[in-house]
C-alpha cells in the first residue's frame, strides 16, 4: 500500500509537466503526440498499477495496446462486421512464416488512399477496404509520422513520397531508360500521346507514358490504371489471356458503363477480343472517356507471348478507325518490335512475373 502512494507524485508532477508545455505540443504531428499520449497512459498504469494485479508480467502487458485498440482486440472470437471480408482481400490472414497481416493492411489503405479523389476520412477508408476504424486509423497515423500522408482536419492524402514505392519498381528495370527514348522518339513521330501498359488483375496498368502537347481530356501517367476491358491495350491483353484466365475474368469484372458507347456484355466482349486476336491491333473508341479512342498493339516477349501492350490515344472527332490505323499502326508495330528487340530479358521476366500472379490468383 505504501509503495503505491510514494509512486503518485512523480506521477502527478510528470503530468503537471506535460500540462504546462501544452503550447509547444500543438507542433507535435499527431502520430508522434499519439504515441506520446499512450506512452503517458502507460507511465500512470504502472506507477499506479490497479488492485488485483497479480504479476510484474500482467502490469506491462496490458498498456503495450492503446485504450483504442483494446476493444478490438477484447473478443478476436467475434470480429466486427467491417472484418468480416473475402479471404481473398487478405484482413483476416493469420501471420505466419510467408505472411505479416498488419504490413497486407498498411498496403491496403495506402491503395484505397490513392483510389480516391482529395482527403478520405477514417470512416470512408474503412468502408473501402472493410477494415476496423480503429485499425485504419493507427495505419493513416503511422502513414502520416512517416511522411507518406498528410491530415487535413478529419481527412487524410497521401504526399508524393509514397511515389518512391513505385519509382523503385520502375528505375529498378535495366529496360526502363532505354524504353523512355524509344517512347519518346514514337510520340514525336506520331504527334499522339503513347503509353507501355501491363495487366494487373482487372484493371490496365501504365508503365510508362509519353504525353503529346495536344489537350486530352485525360490526364494519366506512370501507374495510372484503367479498365482492362474499356481500353485499347487492356483488350490487347486480354486478347492474348489463356482461355481459363479469360474466363475468370470475365465472371469476376463488372461491366460496367462509362459512357453510351461502352461494351458491358460478356458476349460481345468475348466476340471483340477475338477480332483483336486476328488483326493484331485493338481499336477503342469512346468507351471510357466520351472525346478520347486509342489504338493499342502488343509486346512481345523473345517467346512470342504478349507481355505488355503499346498504345496511341487521339481525340475522338478528329478521326475514325480506318484512318487511325493508316497512320498509327505501322509506327506503333515498328516501336514494339523494336522494344522486343532492344530488351528481350526484361520482357520475358514480365511473363514470367505475370504467369506467377495468376497462378496465386
């Protein structure tokens, strides 16, 4: 009894400290003031540890979880409706050897992060990525007192460093420099905005892009994704796909309509990919964006497998198929031979990257 009342004063004195600096804790960014907060909680439950504690051992173990966090941790046998997510969006794996949990779900906000358009509230990141509040919220803090997001009042955006996780994908490719130029060198030729495209799951997904001076009405670069299925390269892609792939595709994306002229019947994509597979060459023309098409070839891999599709975007009422291919095509078949040429060991692990991906899918 008389060791908890000697251990009160230090106790009362530390926070009568840490009252008095509360002008200089308004500089303090929220992570850090957050964690200081716990450290605080943590300092007075073990100054003044409740009755009924029986051990050392139980005394820290406790304030380690933050009051926040307690709760959802109080009953892991009945997670919160907001767990209860598709084993295949990964917020209910275990961690074990090949797998940390809290690392899937710091990947998970930082992509619903970046999905959105301006801040997102905790509430609103929840709610994409069907993880706990008070989960997302110790992630965006975290995010933040590392410099990859920033709050502004109850939302959070990411900052430009989080593009370093992407940029050392892409300077990483002994190919990158050398397709730049060459990217570069087809956009001048051309007059037209190109791009080098791969293909992630459902969605397209820019490698790299080169944009014309002409005014498009999108604005897309390294790392921007589309809809496979309403884009040029996307169907190039998507054209080539094993059978089984295509078919899981197809059962799993929503079709959905960006403008009148978008295809949303399985049908009539299937009949589309086929004419793509015997021309060499997809033509889109207003399915996603209503004033922009594009005319999109494949890549190559030194195995003749289509890796990665090269595309041309032009506005829509300048000029129609026919026309387009007349211009475009030869350039843009030139360019991805050349590319297959120039770096034949880059494409092929791009093959075998995305072989490995479908088989975890």
């Amino acid at each position: 009894m008389s060791g908890g009342m000697k251990s009160a004063p230090p106790v009362a004195a530390a926070a009568g400290r840490t009252a008095s600096k509360g002008a200089a804790a308004k500089t303090v960014p929220a992570g850090t003031a957050m964690r200081r907060s716990a450290a605080q909680q943590v300092g007075v439950q073990r100054a003044a540890p409740a009755k009924g504690t029986a051990t050392g051992a139980q005394a820290t173990a406790a304030p380690s979880i933050p009051a926040a966090s307690a709760q959802a941790t109080a009953a892991p046998s009945a997670p919160a409706a907001s767990e209860r997510v598709t084993a295949a969006q990964g917020a209910l794996g275990r961690d074990n050897d090949g797998y940390v949990r809290s690392f899937a779900r710091g990947l998970r906000v930082i992509e619903a992060l970046g999905r959105g358009r301006g801040g997102q509230t905790v509430q609103a990141i929840a709610a994409r990525t069907g993880l706990p509040r008070t989960v997302v919220r110790r992630i965006v803090l975290t995010l933040t007192d590392l410099g990859f997001a920033v709050a502004d009042g109850s939302s959070f955006l990411l900052t430009p460093r989080v593009m370093n996780l992407g940029m050392s994908y892409l300077t990483s490719l002994p190919f990158w420099h050398v397709a730049q130029h060459v990217l570069e060198g087809l956009c001048a030729e051309i007059q037209e905005s190109v791009a080098l495209s791969l293909l992630d799951g459902d969605d397209v997904v820019y490698l790299m892009r080169r944009p014309s001076r002409r005014i498009m009405s999108l604005r897309l670069g390294a790392g921007s994704r589309l809809p496979a299925y309403a884009t040029s390269p996307g169907r190039v892609l998507l054209a080539d796909a094993p059978s089984v792939q295509l078919a899981r595709y197809l059962q799993s994306v929503r079709l959905k309509a960006y403008t009148d002229r978008t295809v949303t019947s399985a049908a009539a994509l299937r009949t589309l990919l086929s004419r793509v597979r015997e021309r060499g060459y997809a033509w889109v023309d207003a399915e996603l964006d209503p004033a922009v098409a594009g005319l999109s070839v494949p890549v190559r891999d030194s195995r003749r497998t289509v890796v990665a599709a090269l595309s041309a975007n032009l506005r829509s009422d300048e000029a129609g198929e026919a026309a387009s291919v007349r211009k475009l095509l030869r350039p843009l078949q030139q360019t991805a031979d050349r590319l297959c040429a120039m770096a034949p060991d880059f494409l092929d692990s791009i093959a075998r990257s995305t072989r490995a991906s479908d088989r975890e899918a």
